[in-house]
C-alpha cells in the first residue's frame, strides 16, 4: 500500500487493523507493541521522503498521540538516525534536510553493484 500507492492513510488503518489482529492472536499477542512501533516508523519515514516539511500536529494525529509525544517521538528518531531532520519547536514542524546527489555519484552507485 504504501510503496505502490503512497496512500498514507490507508497505511495507517491497515496498521490499526493489524494491532487489532495481533492483539487477538494467542502467538503474536506479545509482539504487538512492536509491530506497530515498526510499521509507524516505516510510515513516518515513507512520509518524510514524500514531503519537505510536516506539521507536528499532524504527525501527531497520525500516530494517535498529543503534539508533545509526537514531538519527543520524533526526537528520539531523529536522534537515532533514522531520518535526516530538525525539529523546529517554535514553528511546530519538522523540516526534512533534502541531500541532493550529483549525477557523478549515481552513477557511481550504480555501477558499483
């Protein structure tokens, strides 16, 4: 769904759908939390490659959560490597450092393998 159609917010049902499924099953139960910690990530980051900017508050109406846990959220993946961002608090937003590369590099990278 999301690498296809980049359809983001049936990602997002398809994830709570899955939660509730997981939460059912008898061998799965406990992996649950990490799943959906997974596959909110994957989206988030599908998301951040899709646009240059994105407003807290919908980030955080996206992962179910307040502004401030989204913020933090974001933080901590921001921290860890996971995207190319900054958090700009004031402003409420997330602003993607876009990395332009030349095309001497792609074809470098392309022909490497």
């Amino acid at each position: 769904v999301i690498h296809v159609d980049f359809d983001l917010d049936q990602a997002h049902d398809c994830i709570a759908e899955c939660a509730n499924v997981l939460a059912n099953d008898i061998f799965l139960h406990r992996w649950r939390d990490a799943f959906v910690s997974s596959a909110q990530r994957m989206v988030f980051e599908a998301h951040c490659r899709i646009h240059s900017s994105l407003d807290m508050n919908d980030v955080a109406t996206r992962l179910g959560v307040s502004a401030d846990e989204a913020e933090g959220w974001v933080v901590n993946l921001v921290r860890k490597g996971g995207i190319d961002a900054r958090v700009d608090s004031d402003a409420r937003q997330v602003l993607m450092n876009v990395r332009q590369v030349n095309v001497y590099e792609q074809v470098i990278s392309k022909t490497r393998d």
